[in-house]
C-alpha cells in the first residue's frame, strides 16, 4: 500500500538502559564520560549519564526502517537534538507523513519523553520501489 | 582575549579536510552495532543500518582546542543522505572537515558551534553517504 499524508508510522517503544549506553559507546567508539559515568556527567551540568543523540537518531532509523520494509529505500534522516533524556526511561519514536510526491515521500519523526517532550525531532525522506 | 582566539583558531580549520580514515565492514562489527541500538532486523547482518557508518569512523572530531571553550560537548543534530547501501566487506573511506564555526548568545549563555560534514566514499570510488553533524560546546 502506498503512503498518504497524514499516515502515521507505527509507534515504536525503545526503554534504553545504563548497560545499552555502555554497549552503544562500545559499538560506536563514542567514549565521551557523560554516557556512562554519572559523576563526570553532573560535574558538566547534567542531571546524570544521557543518550547518546546519535543513539536517538538509531531509534528514528529503526522507526523508518520497519516502517518501509523492502518498499523502498531511506534517501535523508535529519534530527535536531532538542532535550537530554536519560536510561531507565522509555523512548516513544513517532513519525507522519508529510508529502508524497509519486515515488517520493517525505516524513516528519521525532522522539518523545514520558512527559511528551518531544527531545528529538526530525525529518525523512524515502523513494518508495 | 582567550576565547575570542579559540574560536579564530577554528575558523581558521573551515573547509580543510582531515586525514581520510578507510575501514572495511565487518560482519561482527554490524551485529555488535545492531545488538547496542536494539534493532534485531536479520537485514542488518548484512546491510548497514541508517547510522552506522558514525561508529566506522568518527562522525565528528571533538577537536581539543574546542575544549579550551565551556565545560562540554553536546551534539545538536545530525543530517544522514543515503546514495547507495553499505553491505559486508565494502572498504569505506571517510573524510570530515570543518564546515562552518560560529558562537551563539542566548538566554543560558553563550554557546560554540561547530558544523562538521563528512562524506564517505566506497571501494569503487563511489560516494555512498553523506553526514551532516553539529557539535555544541556549553
């Protein structure tokens, strides 16, 4: 089927733990303290170890990627990191689609808080086949 | 004045590339990338995920002179372009430059930003990605 403006993409939960900040640091070589030690994250003002913004961006990826399947490919993942969030707390990635323009679609998506705050927020575009 | 000859001394690097870094894609490599963003599509066993070519080679230099500016980093976004997908074994080579620097004063105080792109090209001599990253020192 093919999307429509207003579609909205299947929500997708992500509830990010101490241990997957350590994991992902390990993954992408990022070693920077304020992911995995809580003093050195409050002594630069936060209030403890938070999420890597590229681990957030992940999450939008994986939201877009079992979204289109095989139906066609990602050409853009754009995000603005607006917030800190930190583990222990669960990540709800949203997405919409903006514009379609035959074979071209293009979405907004962004990641949310259990507050609402939307902390990451972003665009896509896919070429479906 | 200190601060002001930090932020001349990255303007300074606008536009001058880094060593280019080359890396395979390693199949182990994939699968501890896709294990740590939770993502268990059996497609990323052999194909790279949206955000992995950040974790083949740095994705931003978090330049030591920056440091001499505020107490840290932030990152305040990325932009990913995708011209063709990254599988197994394909030999990447990336090469960042400094893009743009400019300091902003808000409410909070002043903040440096420093926009690094980085474009990634694969053993055929084709570009297969492009990044966009923007670093925040606070």
């Amino acid at each position: 089927m093919n999307p429509s403006v207003g579609d909205e993409l299947p929500e997708l939960v992500k509830h990010p733990t101490t241990r997957q900040l350590v994991q992902y640091a390990g993954a992408q070589g990022d070693f920077y303290e304020i992911h995995y030690d809580q003093d050195f994250a409050r002594s630069v003002g936060l209030p403890g170890v938070i999420l890597h913004g590229l681990l957030k961006a992940s999450f939008l990826g994986q939201l877009l990627t079992d979204w289109l399947g095989v139906r066609g490919t990602l050409k853009r993942l754009e995000v603005s990191y607006r917030g800190v969030d930190q583990p222990g707390r669960p990540y709800r990635c949203r997405g919409r689609v903006t514009k379609v323009e035959g074979p071209h679609v293009e979405l907004e998506v962004w990641g949310e808080d259990p507050d609402g705050n939307r902390t990451t927020v972003g665009s896509a575009v896919v070429e479906i086949k | 004045m200190a601060i002001t000859s930090v932020i001349d001394r990255l303007r300074a690097r606008i536009g001058s590339a880094a060593p280019p870094i080359t890396a395979t894609v390693e199949a182990g490599h994939l699968k501890r990338f896709a294990e740590a963003i939770g993502d268990n599509n059996p497609r990323w066993l052999e194909e790279a995920p949206p955000t992995f070519l950040v974790a083949l080679a740095p994705p931003s230099m978090h330049l030591a002179e920056a440091e001499e500016y505020g107490k840290g980093w932030l990152n305040g976004g990325n932009r990913f372009e995708y011209v063709e997908p990254v599988k197994v074994g394909d030999r990447i080579t990336a090469t960042g430059r400094v893009a743009d620097v400019y300091e902003k004063t808000g409410s909070s105080g002043s903040l440096l930003f420093i926009i690094f792109e980085t474009e990634y090209v694969n053993q055929h001599g084709r570009t297969v990605a492009r990044l966009r990253g923007t670093g925040i020192r606070r």
